[in-house]
C-alpha cells in the first residue's frame, strides 16, 4: 500500500508540471483554434533561461534565501519566454492568421524545429547541469513515504499559478476579452475588442507558464538540453485533449491524469510484465483512446460546425 500511495504521490508531483505546459496548449487553442506545437520548446527555453539567469545573477542570488532566489529566477525566465512567446506570434503565427488552418499548423512545426535545432547551436548538443534552485532534501515525518523539498515546491508554485491563472481568466477585463475572443472572434472584435493584443496576450501568458514549468521540471530531473521539451511538450498536448482542450480545467486534470498513470506503469511495470521504457508510449495509448471513445475530452463541450 505504501508503494502504491508513493507511486501516485510523484505522479501528481510530475502531473502538475504537465499541467502548467498544457495550459499554454489549451489558451493558445481556446482563442486561435489551432495547435502551437512549438509550446514544448519554449518550455525548453524557459528551463535554460533559467540557467543563465542564475549564472549571471549567481553572487547576488546567493546572498539570498533560497525562496527569494528562485522567485527571481523564475520571475526572469517567466518574463523573457513571455516576450519569446509574443515575438513567435508576431512573426510566425499573425502573417498567416487569415490563412488555413493546415498552413499555421505546418509553421508551427517548423518553428519548433527551428527552435530545437538553433538551441542546439547556441547552448550546445549536450546535457547542463541545472543549478539546485531548491534544496535537495527529503522532508521527514510522513511515515514511509519519501517526498523532496523539491516536489512539494513543484505543487506549491503550481498550485499558485494555476489560482494567479483563473484570476486572470476570470476577473480581469483581459480574461473577459480572452474569454469573447474564444467564443466568438468577430463578433468580439465588432464591440471593440482588440483582437491582437488579445491573442499576443494569450502566447505571452501562455509561454511564462511554460517556462516555469521547465524551471520546475529542470529542478526535479536537474539537467537541460536543447531537445528535452520535445517528450515533455507531446505529453502535455495529450493531457490537454484529454481534459478537453480549450478548457483551463481540463488540462490541469488531464496533466494530472497522465503524470500519474505514467509514474504508475513505471512503478509496477514488472509487475505487469510491461518494459519500463513503455512509459513513453502511455500518452500516446492514452491519446488514441480518447480519440476513439471521447473526442472532445473529459471536461470539453461537443462543438458542431457549420457548413
């Protein structure tokens, strides 16, 4: 029993980190109705923004309790894949805005090949240690469960955000704007909402969610490479079209569904008599089941277009 309640406990410490790239998955998609698969890459730029910010800040953040530092961290990295973000729509996505959705999803797939492989020529093909944001250590007194400093952290940041999230959405003039756009774009614009500020809005949000989900998952599994968002990125879109994607909810579930699901075929894969390398492969069987039996996702609406 004991295993079993360990096994789900970092299931849902590594869920919540799907959970935080998902949402920028389910944004971009609930107000443009298309799939930003360079989103995983810019989790990777979040990670190694995160890297250099602390070398370069290194003797200030030192002289800094370990909160503090990791807040300013995070705060940096979240700010300049915010600016990434809204420069990638800018250039890439808003050219082709009144083009076929077919066009917008091919580019999307080159800029993140581009993003990969001009990471790669700039930080280098190899792994970097990332710096230990948050002490590493076992926190004591929970019986004979074994839970890190680190992965309460990831629940707490993730937790916050997700409330700072729903805030936005739902309490500020911003999110309602958001909110129209994604319900109905023209007749949005038509009461005066600016449609693209709007959607720069929603990459930017989008991308600094991203990049503190790679600052956190760079924390849990402390190295970075130019290629790490690619397996992060693919289980994330999974988690959103499992929650229902375009639905803020249904992808924190839907990231927390697979983090578990996958840390439980890990867990028990000889048990099983499943190879624990099968665990890569659990999002996509996830995927495809709720393609066959539950198209719009657990918590989506059916939507009928019009023809």
């Amino acid at each position: 029993m004991d295993q079993f309640v360990q096994q789900l406990l970092n299931g849902l410490f590594l869920g919540a980190i799907y959970a935080l790239i998902a949402l920028g998955y389910t944004m971009v998609y609930g107000v443009l109705r298309f799939i930003n698969f360079a989103h995983g890459d810019v989790f990777m730029l979040g990670a190694f923004g995160g890297l250099y910010v602390h070398k370069a800040l290194e003797p200030l953040l030192n002289s800094l309790p370990w909160p503090l530092a990791l807040a300013v961290v995070m705060l940096a990295s979240m700010a300049i894949c915010a600016a990434l973000g809204i420069a990638i729509e800018y250039f890439a996505y808003r050219p082709l805005r009144n083009r076929p959705r077919l066009n917008v999803l091919i580019t999307a797939i080159g800029v993140s090949l581009f993003i990969e492989y001009t990471g790669q020529l700039v930080f280098g093909a190899t792994q970097q240690p990332f710096p230990a944001l948050i002490p590493r250590q076992n926190i004591s007194g929970l019986g004979g469960l074994t839970v890190t400093m680190t992965q309460v952290i990831v629940v707490v940041v993730t937790t916050a955000l997700l409330v700072g999230l729903r805030y936005i959405v739902m309490r500020t003039r911003l999110g309602l704007a958001m909110r129209a756009l994604s319900l109905n774009p023209t007749a949005a614009a038509l009461m005066g909402v600016n449609t693209s500020v709007v959607i720069s809005f929603t990459f930017g949000l989008g991308s600094a969610l991203a990049a503190a989900g790679g600052i956190l998952y760079a924390s849990l599994y402390p190295s970075v490479d130019p290629f790490m968002g690619i397996q992060p990125g693919i289980k994330a879109f999974v988690a959103a079209v499992l929650g229902g994607i375009g639905n803020i909810p249904g992808a924190a579930l839907g990231g927390m569904i697979i983090g578990v699901v996958e840390t439980l075929v890990t867990g028990y894969s000889q048990k099983l008599g499943i190879p624990s390398g099968y665990k890569e492969g659990v999002a996509f069987v996830i995927l495809i089941l709720i393609l066959l039996f539950k198209p719009s996702g657990l918590l989506g609406k059916v939507e009928r277009e019009k023809v």
